[in-house]
C-alpha cells in the first residue's frame, strides 16, 4: 500500500467519525501530536493537584477538608488515565515524568499563580475547572479512542468540581465583609490568568488547522474563550461579584460579551518559566520523584524476589 | 456520660490527627497510584472523625458542632494518641505508622461493633470495612519495604526505632475507657499477635524492652500538636462565628 494511500484512508476515517485506535495506523505527526497534547494535560492534572493541595491542611470545616481531599484526589485519578491513554501511543509514563522534569513537556500554566486565600478553592473550580471544561467537552469526540474515552469519565468529575467551586464562592458571598472582600479578591487574581487557559488568538495558534483537520481540536481557542466569557459574565451575577474588565459588556449586535485586551506577554512569560510559583511546582513535582526513587526500587525489588520464588 | 464524650472525643481526635498528617502528602507521593490509595485512606479517616463528633457534639450539648470541636478545643483539650500526631517523615515512617495504628483500629472496632451503644457500634461497624482495607494496604507495603533492598529495610528499621516507642499508649486505659470497660488487654493482644507476624515477614525485628510515652489521651502532647492544630484550625481561629 503506498503511503498516498493509506493516509487518505487515515483522513477519511476521520472524516467519517470513526475512531482513531492504538492499533490503527497512524501518521507519526497525529502520533507525535497527541503524545504531546494528552501528556500535557496529564501533567496538568498532576501538578494542578499542588496549587490546592496547599489548602487541605488548612480548610475551613471538616466538610469542605474531605470535599477538597475527594477533589485533589480524582485529579491524580485523571492523571492516571491520561498517563494510561499516552501510552498507548507508545510512550512510557517514567519517559512522560522525565519530560516534565526537564522542561521538555509543559503543563497548564494557570497552575503556576499561588493559592493565596481559601477563596481561591472556590475561585479555582469555577473558573479554572469551568475553562477547563469548555476545553474538555469537545475532546469527549477527539479522534483517537483512548484519548476519547478518557475524556468522558474526566468531563463528569470536573463538572461536579465546577459546581462545587462556585458553591464555596455562593457561600462567601452570603457570608461576612471579610468573607465577601476574599470572595471578590479572588476573582479578581483568577480572571485574566482563566481566559488565558485557552491559549493564544487564533491567529497566533500554529497548531489549530492540522488538529482541527485530525479532529483532535474542534474548536479554535477564541471560539471557547468566548464561550467561556459569556457564560461566566451571567454567573458572576449570581454571586453579586464582578469580573476585573471595565471593558466587559453585552454587545446586541454579536449576540457575546465584548472584553478587554488580554495581557499576552504576561502569558508567554508565565509559559517561559516566569510565573509566581513555576519553580515551586516544579521542584515539588521533582523532589516527589526523587525522594520516592527508594520506594519504587524496593517495591520492584520485592516483587523480583517473589517472582523468583514462585518460579523456583 | 461525661466518660462515653471523652471517649468518643478520643476516637474522633486520633483518626482527625491521622487524617490531616495523611493529607500532608497529597500530591507529593512515590508512586501516583500509592498517593491516591493514601489520600483515600485520609478521607476515610476524616470521615470517621465527622461521624463521631457529631455524635459527641450531641451527647456534649452546648451547641458543639462537629467544627467546633475539629476547631475550637486547644492542644490540652485534644485526647489523640501520641502515635498519630508523630510527623510523617519518608514513606516508610508514614506507612509503619499507618499500620500500627490502623491495626489497633481494626481490633478495637471489631469489639465496638458488638458494644451496647447503638451509634457507636454503628459507627464502628461502617468504619471497620474502611479499616480492613487500610490494614491490607499497610501490611502489604511494610512487608514490600522490609524485605525490599538494603535502603528500604534500613529505612524501616528507622521507622520502628522513630515510633516503637509511641505504641505503648494506645493500650494503656484512660479513666474513660476503664469505665467504659473497653478492653484493651485483650485488644493489645490481637495486635501484638498481628505486628508480629507481619514484621516477621518483613523480616523486621520488634524491638524489645521499649520505654513507651504516654500522655496524649489525657492532653499531654508531643511539641508536634501545637503545630498541627495551629495549621488546621487557622480559619476558624481568624474568622469566627462564620459559615463556610
């Protein structure tokens, strides 16, 4: 089979909906984009479990310590999957954790602003998770199965987070002045960092039209960002708050919300290493796997022993 | 009444303090899936702990709530064992402490689900379930790293010689567990009989002739509790009287 081909095959198939799966052949460029894509977003499920780790010691109520312990604890779940769902690409997951200790791989850069106030547990699963979301739905139908499949189960979590983050917020909003200046603060620092999640403009995003082509991408980053705005300009009425943009207003014509002008080259600093917190979380996420090599060697050792057991 | 409060105050404060020393490591375990198994043992503790303040809220009166008893008591007040306030240190510690604790959950809850109050013997019939496993998962792991390389065994040796020593306590009765007649004896018996055999296969010896501490059950702490609490019930302590 020439290699004309099998590649229109590969693009029809997409074409006709029908799944991507590990077995199939693939291009090396959808194999390589993938790897990318999944293990990034692995990597931000683990690292993001850092920023409210940091508030588990800390939480208000009994209550909300077990809701913010369940939630860290599904994104290391997620991590799971989606470690599992690169490796059917043919990547292992120790090769994953080596490209993010070397900067090779990158994570969610959202994750690199410190979690200053209890607020911001609230403020992170509402906007954070939220944009998330509007990330994450279309990639329930991404092309490759693994990647799919994976999505579905994490879209459901991270809806539940979402509403769970904007509960912590509806509740400061009701409470006390202190309650309520943390509840607005915390917006305010979370804002323009959550609109940023969707990545640059369209115009400056190579990568969009081959992914879009792939069906790896469905929709371009201004489209979500958009969404995003929309949705959130009505729910922060809810909580008798307001978002950080004077420019923030309902265009009739558009039928979307107008807003200001993002502040990019904060955004491709953050990406560059420059954020609040870019060396503590990588260096956390290192010392992890450092202080736990003697944990792993052990625990592989152990099983070496039984195994030579049983075989004798 | 006032020995049944203490008592189920007590139980509450040790799986609290395990809880939240647990929930330190979130995010920084060796393994992913080992940093899931012990944030779900955390959870599991912390909902023990919520289970039975209530019921202590309750019998307290007073307006006591679950947080307020979580947040509001000082490190005098606070009736845990010393065992489950020691720090985490490496893996290996936060596992042998885990195991030695939760072996004595296992045996105690087993006696209180056969126990004439009917709550507590309710709550300790649903908590054993949880324990039964954390006992597996414990086990599994000090035996892995007892019998793992030079590195690990050493590392497991430093534990014991860390914790060995906090062991004692927890069989040692309060004024309220002698009129509640929970009995410990037989309860230290089924542990030592268990840490036995596991540490055998571990091929780690118990040390002998230990000098136990005490103090926790009545309120006298290591320096390691005024930290915890500190950290935990600083929202509480900076902004009373609020909903959260």
């Amino acid at each position: 089979m020439n290699s004309m081909f099998w590649e229109e095959l590969f693009q029809q198939k997409i074409d006709n909906e029908i799944k991507i799966e590990p077995k199939d052949r693939m291009p090396e460029k959808y194999r390589q984009t993938l790897i990318r894509q999944i293990s990034q977003h692995a990597h931000s499920e683990i690292v993001g479990m850092l920023p409210e780790g940091n508030w588990i010691t800390r939480a208000p109520s009994l209550k909300r310590k077990a809701i913010l312990l369940a939630k860290v604890q599904d994104e290391a779940g997620h991590g799971l999957y989606l470690y599992s769902a690169a490796e059917t690409l043919g990547i292992s997951r120790d090769e994953m954790y080596n490209q993010l200790h070397t900067g090779k791989a990158k994570y969610s850069s959202i994750f690199n602003y410190p979690t200053l106030t209890w607020a911001d547990m609230g403020a992170i699963g509402w906007l954070v998770d939220g944009a998330a979301i509007m990330n994450q739905v279309p990639l329930c139908r991404t092309s490759y199965g693994p990647y799919a499949r994976a999505m579905v189960r994490i879209c459901k979590e991270e809806s539940f987070h979402q509403r769970q983050g904007f509960e912590i917020l509806l509740t400061l909003s009701k409470g006390t002045e202190a309650q309520k200046a943390m509840c607005q603060d915390a917006i305010d620092r979370w804002w323009w960092p959550s609109i940023m999640m969707f990545g640059p403009t369209d115009d400056a995003s190579p990568n969009t039209e081959q992914s879009m082509r792939w069906k790896i991408k469905r929709f371009s980053n201004d489209e979500l960002r958009q969404k995003f705005i929309n949705m959130i300009a009505e729910q922060v009425k809810i909580l008798g708050m307001t978002l950080p943009d004077p420019d923030l207003k309902w265009n009739e014509e558009r039928k979307q919300y107008d807003f200001g002008k993002i502040n990019w080259e904060e955004f491709w600093n953050v990406l560059a290493g420059n954020g609040p917190c870019n060396k503590q979380r990588l260096h956390a996420r290192i010392k992890a796997w450092e202080d736990g090599a003697w944990v792993r060697d052990a625990a592989l050792a152990y099983s070496e022993k039984k195994q030579t057991h049983k075989a004798a | 009444m006032k020995h049944l409060t203490d008592y189920i105050l007590h139980l509450a404060d040790n799986a609290l303090i395990m809880g939240q020393r647990n929930a330190e490591w979130c995010g920084h375990g060796p393994i992913l899936e080992q940093d899931i198994a012990l944030t779900n043992i955390s959870l599991d503790l912390i909902g023990q702990s919520r289970y039975l303040y209530q019921y202590a809220a309750e019998l307290a009166g007073n307006n006591a709530t679950e947080d307020s008893l979580a947040y509001l008591r000082t490190e005098r007040e606070f009736k845990n064992c010393l065992l489950t306030e020691q720090p985490n240190g490496d893996w290996g510690q936060t596992i042998l402490k885990q195991f030695l604790f939760s072996t004595y959950q296992l045996y105690l809850f087993e006696w209180l689900q056969q126990y004439q109050d009917e709550r507590l013997k309710a709550i300790a019939a649903k908590a054993l379930k949880e324990v039964t496993y954390h006992v597996r998962w414990s086990s599994e792991w000090v035996i892995r790293l007892g019998d793992g390389t030079e590195e690990s065994k050493q590392r497991m040796l430093n534990a014991i010689d860390a914790l060995w020593m906090y062991t004692g306590e927890m069989f040692i009765p309060s004024e309220s567990e002698m009129a509640l007649q929970i009995p410990l004896d037989r309860i230290y018996k089924q542990w030592d009989a268990k840490t036995k055999a596991v540490l055998n296969e571990a091929t780690l010896l118990i040390p002998e002739k230990v000098f136990m501490q005490k103090g926790g059950k009545s309120g006298v702490h290591t320096e390691y509790l005024g930290y915890i609490l500190t950290e935990m019930q600083y929202m509480q302590r900076t902004y009373p009287d609020s909903e959260w």
